[in-house]
C-alpha cells in the first residue's frame, strides 16, 4: 500500500516526531559527510515540477540519490503540458510508466491529492498552490527542534505574505502539534480573516499586525517571501520593508538567542536584509536547505523505502 505525503494537517505528534527523528539521523549523509543505506536502491521516483523551483526540487533529487534510488524529471515548461496534456492525464502517464512514487508541486490547491486518489504509486506533495508545503514544514521543525532541543514552549513569528503562504500553513499545523506557539504577523491585505478564525480555535496561534510590538519575546523569526507570482497584480506594498521587514533595525531587538528562517528564495531589502540574512549567528537559512534533504530522506524512506535497509 503506498504511502502518501499530502498534508501536515492531521498528522499526530507521534508521526511527526518519527519522521523528525529519522530526518535528523540523516542528516550527516544530507551534507555528504556519512553513507546512506540504500533505501530506495531500485526505486524509481519522478519529480513533477510544475511550478519553479530550486531548494525542493533539487532536494528531493538528492534525496532520491543519496539513499540509492534514481529520478526521472519533469517540468511544465518541455513536456507535453505545453501541447494541453492535462495535470491529471500527465500524472496518469507517469505512473504507467511504473514508478514508485511521484513527488508533485503545482498551482492547484489540493493538486496532490487529486493525484494520490488516481495514481497507484506513492504521491508527496511539494507545494499545492496556497495550501500545504509538508516538507517544508518538516525541515522548518527541524531547525527548530536542532537550535533549541525541542519545539514544545519555543515561541515563533511567522511574518509576512501569510495569505498566499503554503508554507505558513503547514508550519502552523507542524509546530503548534508539537507545542510551539505561533504568532502571525502582517498587514492585514496579507493576514486576512480567515486566519482570525483559527487563531480564535487554537490556544497556540495569536495574531498581530504590529511586529515591532512582539520582537523582545521571539526565539524564531519565520520571514515569508512576499509572492509576487500570487499578488493577484497587488504588488508589493512600497511601506512593505518599514512595517514587515527584519531590518538591521529590528534584528537588534531580538533576543540573542532568537534564531531567523526563510523558507527562500527571499527578497532580499524587502522581507530581509542582506547583513540579517548572512548573519551566522542567527540566521537559518541555508541551514534549512541542508534539512530539505534529510526530511526528504525521511519522508521518502518511509513512502517507498525497502524494509531490508541495505548498504
Ligand atoms: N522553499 C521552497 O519551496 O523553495 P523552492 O521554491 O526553491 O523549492
């Protein structure tokens, strides 16, 4: 039976601490450091992009390479989704070719799991227009739990473009199962009311539009990339960096201990600045990137891996 990686909505905590635990064994072989045992030796998985990307497509292809199996990729722009080919009928194409899993971005909100009802083979979602981004999530508690030793009572920020955000989405479920508590920060045209009503269910989510008012008291600041590509031609704001931006400024207003993410590709001089996103000290970033390949280690490991686990 194949299994699926969709959403992180509903997962328990106890998943999401296995899958976490298996990510960060991996990830010495993530930076090339240790072997892998070869997992998914024999294994075929197809890499269906068919919205840009850098960090999770080329780390799910390091993925698949590391524990041994192969990749076949795909993107819209030179395949025959150029000619008209449906997301569906493409899909149902690929999985005739006999793979053992497809890993899918698109634009379509629920796209993945579209798929995964209609494919025999394992579907993992790697971005479905504005709702989930599970393997994001994953890497993002990762660096969390590495920088403090556990995620329960850490207090995080996400700021920004949280309406277009799949990846606020599946932070704020990943880290409030595992007790973090989630603060979401922007103006409201990016924080809509939606968001209002969860917050008003969850004891660990709170919103503000202020985020000077809260910098003191974070030990995480998740800054989002403002998407352009989802502005429904709104721009960015030109007081967007004045309100909503981790200046050097308000870099100095954190705690020393306050650790900075970006899911990238940031803006840099809109959601951060250059001095911030550099900073070694604090800033995650590429830190993050390294963590995309273990989780995604994991998270295939556990989709499709061999049970023998051969080296
Ligand atoms: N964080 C992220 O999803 O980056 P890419 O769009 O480059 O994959």
């Amino acid at each position: 039976m194949a299994r699926h990686l969709l959403k992180l909505e509903g997962l328990d905590e106890a998943h999401l601490t296995s899958l976490l635990d298996r990510a960060a064994g991996f990830i010495p072989a993530a930076r090339g450091e240790a072997e892998a045992p070869a997992s998914l030796r024999g294994r075929l998985v197809a890499q269906l992009f068919f919205e840009d990307s850098t960090r999770t497509r080329l780390s799910f292809e390091a993925a698949t390479a590391r524990l041994g199996g192969r990749s076949l990729s795909l993107s819209g722009v030179g395949s025959s989704a150029s000619k008209g080919e449906t997301f569906l009928d493409t899909a149902l194409n690929v999985d005739a070719l006999g793979v053992d899993a497809m890993v899918v971005r698109s634009s379509i909100s629920g796209g993945a799991d579209l798929l995964a009802r209609n494919v025999r083979c394992a579907v993992i979602n790697a971005g479905d227009g504005r709702r989930e981004h599970p393997t994001q999530g994953l890497l993002d508690c990762l660096t969390i739990r590495e920088a403090f030793g556990k995620i329960s009572g850490v207090k995080v920020a996400i700021v920004g473009d949280i309406a277009n955000s799949r990846v606020a989405r599946s932070a704020i479920h990943s880290l409030t199962t595992l007790g973090a508590s989630v603060r979401l920060v922007g103006p409201p045209t990016l924080l809509p009311r939606s968001f209002a009503q969860i917050a008003a269910r969850h004891d660990l989510v709170s919103i503000t539009h202020d985020l000077d008012s809260i910098l003191p008291e974070l030990d995480v600041i998740m800054m989002l990339r403002v998407q352009l590509e989802r502005a429904a031609g709104g721009g960015i704001a030109a007081d967007y960096r004045e309100h909503y931006g981790l200046t050097h400024r308000r870099a100095l207003r954190l705690p020393a201990h306050c650790i900075v993410m970006h899911p990238g590709p940031v803006n840099r001089g809109v959601e951060v600045d250059d001095d911030v996103a550099d900073d070694g000290r604090r800033s995650q970033i590429l830190r993050q990137v390294t963590h995309g390949v273990a989780v995604r280690m994991a998270v295939l490991e556990e989709s499709v891996g061999r049970t023998d686990r051969v080296r």
